[in-house]
C-alpha cells in the first residue's frame, strides 16, 4: 500500500476577493450582453453606416491606448483602487451613451469613454486584485478571474440571444441592453472601493513586513547589478522604457502579445470559421465545442490548481502553449480523419481540442500575473500592468486577421498546422523566458 501523496494546503482567498469576483461577473454578463452587436447596432439598426462604427471601435482603441499608458503611473502613485473605479465609471458612462444614441459625435463619445474605462481597468485590475488575497493566493486568484470574465460573458451572450431572438425592434431592444451594460459596471465601482488594504494596526504590521522584505530583495538585486557592471543609477523609479530593458519582463510582454495573437483569437475568432468552412461541421457542433471550451475551464480548475501551484510559475507559463500545441494537433487528427471517419472519433478529437485548449488558458491565467507582479515590484506594478494590456490589445487586433487570411488561403489540415506552430513560437519565448531567469 502506497502512502497517498501530499498536496498542497488550499489558500483561503477571502470574502473581498469573493465580492470583488461577484462584481466582476455581474460586470462581464453586461459585456457579454452588446459586445458582439455594436458594430452592427451602429452601422444598421441606427442607421449610420459602417463609418460611424469603424469611428467607434478606432476610438476605442485610442482612447484605451491614451488612458493604459497614464494609468499605469496613476495607479503607482495613488493606488490601483481609485483607478480602477474609475475606469469601471468611464465604461459605465460609455455604455450608457449608446443607448440614447441618434448621431455619430453621441457614437464617437461613447467609444472615447468606452476605451478610457477599459485602458484604466486593466492598469489597475492587476493590483486591485493582488491587494484583495494573501500572496500565496495569487495564482488561484488570476486562474479564477479568468474563468469569471469569460463565464460571465458567455452567460450575457446567451441572455442576449434570447432577448433579440423575435424582438419586433431589435435596435429598441439593444438599447436597454446597453442601458443594462452601464448599470452592471456600478457595482463594480463600489467593490473596488470597498475591498481596498484595510487599516488598522495589523495592516500596518503587514505593509511593514511587505515593505521590509521588499528593500531587502531590491538591496540583493541592486548588489547583483553592480557586481555584473550593470547597475543603473537611481531615479524616482521604474518607467515603461526600465521595465523592458529588463529582459525578463520584456520577454513576458512579447509572450502576452503572442498569447492573444496565436492563442484567445484564434479560438473565438478563426477557429469556428475553420470548423464550418473547412471542415463543414455543423453550427450546432461548432457550438458545442465551443460551450465545451468554457465548461472545460470551470471543470478543471480545482482539479488543476493543487498541481499547477506546486509548480515554478515559468515552467507553468511554458506549458500553456505546449497544450495549445497539442490541442492544435487534435483538430488536425479531425480534419485528416475527414468525412469517412466515424463520428465518435472526429467529433471525439474536436472535444480534446477543446478541454486541452482549456488547460493551457489555466496554466496561462495562473502564472502571467504573478510573475508580472513579481517582477514589477510593488512600485511599478501599475505600468506593467499597461504594458500588459497594451501588449494584450496589440494580440487581439492582429490576431484575428491573421487566423482568417489563413483560413481563406489554406486546406483545413494547412490551417491547424499554421495554428500548432503559432503556439509552439509562443513557447519558444516562454522557454527563453524560463531559460533567463533559470541562469539569475
């Protein structure tokens, strides 16, 4: 009889971190509801053209780019709380504009708010989160936001999908929709607040013993620096062009980037138009697989997180694409099988597809943040986290391009293959990542 093997002692994350999640959720569900209708809700159901919706998203997206590269100092110097509240009030106040809206200046204001709430979100969501558990929690933490925004999505799609499903107004419809979006984004207001560092005299104790810790660690990397004949000279402290010299953390960002672009994309974006056009599977299959992707992530995310904590976080990292990879091989295995195999056995290696891709999202979500937290200190923690979601943003507007010129000019099996050598150039830069910081 074997002795039963020991595992890891579960971190409790606490009822802010529950609060915070609760708010979250209800937030995503509200995404969930118009993300995937704005363009057409601009364009046909108000009536002002497809310019007036590409003006949307293009100022969306400056408006993001503008707001995450100031609020990741913000977030340095005064707290990632007061940030993120505001940028939850901004995405409020954005979606709430489209409701009412009847003229391009009402469409073009609401994409400038839209984008300043999610650029000064994701500055500060990173510490918001941090200072809402115990550091032994982190890893669990960020694998459960992920599940969180995505579950919530999935469920405001569905919610929206019934609600417009016969609607004799559809654009009448959407606008309580977006009404109802700009209401789910005010408790999150409120939460962030209220799960800021309590105060008091243990708090103290803590930040106290945070802090120590913190000038022992940069006085031994100051050291290090020195002794290599790389030191820097001291300033006010890390900028956006410090943190990438570091070649650690730039090698993280690029992965950010590689994640979205060869990764999340291609699995909302390419990947249901590979299945239907290639290898003319039917929309109700596409669906499944893509309800088992999301099942997937909530199923094994307890399994996983015992084995995934006792793990460096680098080896972590790596690992998700090497999943994605193989996940990737598991759709090529359905399209070479084809049409003559029996169905059990291609739709059986599209499911694989779809819980191996989930996995390698897991080991993703469990190990970026907290090695971005790690090696941004506490002090830059907020500019990191723009770079991040920089980088992130970066992914998902060339991503999807990508994978659909690829579909458009390759064979189904030519498809997967360029999508398993995108995530295995994705863990080439992992490795190199864990490589590096290895031989520190």
């Amino acid at each position: 009889m074997t002795a039963p093997r020991a595992t890891a002692p579960r971190t409790p994350l606490g009822r802010r971190f529950g609060l915070l999640m609760g708010a979250l959720l209800l937030s995503s569900l509200g995404n969930g509801l118009c993300f995937p209708f704005t363009s057409i809700y601009v364009s046909q159901l108000l009536g002002l053209g497809g310019r007036a919706a590409g003006g949307y998203f293009i100022a969306m997206a400056a408006a993001s780019f503008a707001a995450a590269l100031a609020g990741g100092p913000l977030a340095d110097r005064g707290g990632p709380h007061r940030v993120g509240a505001l940028g939850a009030a901004a995405l409020a106040a954005g979606y709430a504009l489209l409701a009412p809206a009847d003229s391009v200046p009402l469409v073009l204001a609401s994409g400038v708010c839209v984008g300043v709430g999610f650029g000064l979100f994701y500055a500060s969501i990173v510490g918001v989160v941090d200072t809402a558990v115990p550091e032994s929690g982190r890893r669990a933490a960020f694998a459960i936001r992920h599940i969180v925004n995505n579950a919530g999505i999935g469920l405001g799609s569905v919610a929206a999908g019934l609600a417009l499903h016969g609607a004799d107004t559809p654009a009448g419809t959407l606008r309580w929709l977006y009404l109802a979006n700009g209401l789910a984004a005010l408790p999150l207001i409120a939460v962030i607040l209220g799960v800021r560092p309590r105060t008091g005299a243990e708090a103290k104790e803590a930040k106290e013993a945070k802090e120590a810790k913190e000038a022992k660690e940069a006085k031994e990397a100051k050291e290090a620096k020195e002794r290599s004949g790389d030191a820097q000279p001291s300033g006010p402290g890390p900028t956006y062009r410090s943190l990438l010299r570091a070649r650690p953390m730039a090698l993280l960002i690029l992965a950010q980037a590689l994640f979205a672009i060869v990764g999340f994309t291609q699995i909302e974006a390419t990947v249901p138009l590979l299945l239907h056009d290639r290898m003319a599977v039917t929309l109700g299959w596409v669906s499944v697989v893509v309800a088992a992707n999301s099942f997937a992530l909530i199923a094994l995310q307890p399994l996983l997180r015992g084995r995934l904590e006792r793990l460096p976080e680098t080896v972590v990292l790596a690992g998700g694409p090497v999943l994605w990879t193989v996940a990737f091989g598991c759709g090529l295995g359905a399209a070479l099988a084809g049409g003559a195999a029996p169905a059990a056995v291609r739709y059986g290696l599209l499911l694989a597809f779809a819980v191996l891709f989930a996995a390698g999202e897991l080991m993703y979500s469990s190990a970026f943040y907290p090695l971005l937290l790690r090696w941004s200190g506490e002090e830059a923690v907020g500019r990191a986290s723009a770079l991040a979601s920089l980088a992130w943003n970066l992914g998902t507007a060339s991503g999807p391009p990508l994978g659909l010129f690829i579909v458009a000019h390759a064979s189904a099996t030519g498809s997967w293959l360029a999508l398993a050598l995108g995530a295995a150039a994705a863990f080439t830069v992992t490795a190199a990542l864990y490589g590096r910081t290895a031989s520190t």
